[in-house]
C-alpha cells in the first residue's frame, strides 16, 4: 500500500506513553524473517504443489491480519471499484509474484530465488522512471541501476553463457520480482486516495488474493493426496510470520522511520536467505553469489 501517516492523537498527560521495541529490533527480526521465507517455500514445495503452497501461505497470512483487525477495529473498505482495484492489486503483490516463487523453487536454490527477489528495486527505479512522471531520472540513479544489474548477470554467471542455471526457474522468480514495482505502480495510481488505512486495504488485498489462490488451486493443483507434517508447518509459519506478522511489522516502521528506511529491508534479505539456505538446506554457493 502507499505510505500513509497514521493519524495524530493529542497527548494526554495522565496517561503513561506506550513503549514499543527499538525500530532497529523490529527491522532485524523483519529482515529474518523474510530472509527465511524463502527456505519455507523450499519446504513447502517438497510436500506440496505450488498452488497449495501460495493458497496456504495466504490463508495463514489473512487470518493474522484479520486478528489484528479485530484487535484495532477496523473494518474491510467498501465499494465495487475499490475491491475491484484491490482484486488487480492482490494478483500483482500476492498471488501472481507467491505462486511464481513456489514454482521456481522447485528446480532453483531458495538463494537463487532470494537474490532474484533483491532485483526488485532495480525494476522498480526503471518501471518508476517511465510509468510516473515524478520520478525524474539522474546520473546517481542511472548509475545505481547499471551497477545493480551488472550485479546480477554476475550471479546468473552471464561470461558461462548461464551454463548449469535452470533458466525457467530463474525466470519465474525475476518474474516474481518484476510483479511487485507493477503493482506497487498500480497500487499508488489507483488507491493511494482510498482514505483507509494500511491494515484495512492490506487485509482486504491478502483476502482478494486468497479468493482467487482458492479458485485457481482446485483446478490445477486439485487437493493434496497426503498432508506432510513438516512441509505443512512451514507453509503454516510462512503464511502467519512471513506474511500476517511480517506486514503488521513494516506498518509500524513505515509509520516510526519511513518508507526509503523500511525498504531497506530488501537489501538484507538475500543475505540470510543464502545463509539459511546454505547452513540448513546444503546448497550449494559459488564465488559469484556474493560478488554479485
């Protein structure tokens, strides 16, 4: 959603001020946990399809954003052209971007597919300098996008002609990367005014997005034959930490220490998802993922 600042409430002397943890707390354990979303999806798909494991991910996702709801108040926004923005908005930042990750994950490492994701802002600055008119282009950004993109045909060995890279998987998940500038362009021409807040419009979008995961998953994917128990659990803490819990985290750093800082999130994790991935699944890491 696009940043709004929550509203100011007067202070009042007689009550003591509520005291939260450290922003830099909350971005480490943010960093954490998306770094390691990607080994959950890695699970997941060893025990489940794509489909079932997106459906599952956004199931969980939308049950934690509806507690905190409840918890706050707050309601689901209403209108036709509203949901009908919200439904597009679902496809591009949930459904489209969570199921191509699953997919890719079945013949990439989960570190290739994190450092895939980390290719998101370069997207974005270049979506950004042509879809919206605000954003003019400099010789910084420019060349922060040159260096970027320089960065991953380094880890996509670009000089071996990409020998030994699975190049539909590597696709699905730079695809997976590119959905989320779309939306968030689609997002900020369409719903930036809608005058909800970000838990409303974020709850509304996750439970879009698993209405259409809920027709999409029967018919490719049909139900699951058996119900392993640990790929089951990892879609489960992938659904409510890595995405309900996840989001109610960046609210909150969006609103303490703004968006160009919360973002920054997005550099950290494909650090730990390689650490993770390395340490705990036994992939494999050559000199140029981090080089690159």
């Amino acid at each position: 959603m696009s940043t709004v600042a929550p509203p100011r409430t007067p202070a009042r002397s007689a009550s003591r001020p509520r005291r939260t943890l450290d922003w830099r707390i909350r971005f480490g354990v943010l960093s954490l946990i998306w770094g390691f979303s990607f080994l959950l999806i890695k699970v997941g798909t060893d025990g489940y399809a794509p489909f079932q494991v997106t459906l599952g991910r956004l199931v969980f996702g939308t049950a934690v954003l509806a507690a905190a709801m409840v918890v706050k108040r707050e309601r689901f926004p209403r209108g036709a052209r509203t949901w009908g923005h919200l439904a597009v908005a679902a496809f591009l930042l949930n459904s489209l971007p969570f199921s191509l990750f699953a997919y890719a994950e079945q013949t990439i490492p989960s570190t290739l597919a994190a450092i895939c994701n980390a290719t998101s802002p370069l997207w974005g600055m270049a979506l950004s300098l042509v879809a919206l008119s605000e954003d003019r282009p400099t010789r910084l950004k420019v060349a922060g996008l040159g260096i970027g993109f320089l960065g991953v045909l380094t880890v996509l060995g670009v000089w071996q002609g990409f020998h030994g890279l699975d190049v539909t998987g590597t696709a699905m998940a730079l695809a997976a990367s590119l959905s989320y500038p779309i939306g968030w362009i689609y997002v900020r021409r369409t719903l930036a005014g809608a005058g909800r807040s970000h838990l409303s419009m974020t709850g509304a979008q996750l439970l879009a997005a698993t209405v259409e995961l809920a027709v999409v998953t029967p018919l490719f994917a049909g139900a699951p034959a058996r119900f392993p128990v640990l790929p089951l659990l990892a879609i489960g803490a992938l659904g409510a930490f890595g995405t309900g819990l996840a989001l109610l985290i960046q609210y909150g750093l969006v609103a303490e220490v703004g968006p160009t800082t919360a973002q920054m999130v997005t550099y950290f994790i494909p650090v730990i998802a390689t650490g993770a991935g390395v340490a705990l699944l036994g992939e494999s890491l050559s000199w140029s993922t981090p080089v690159g």
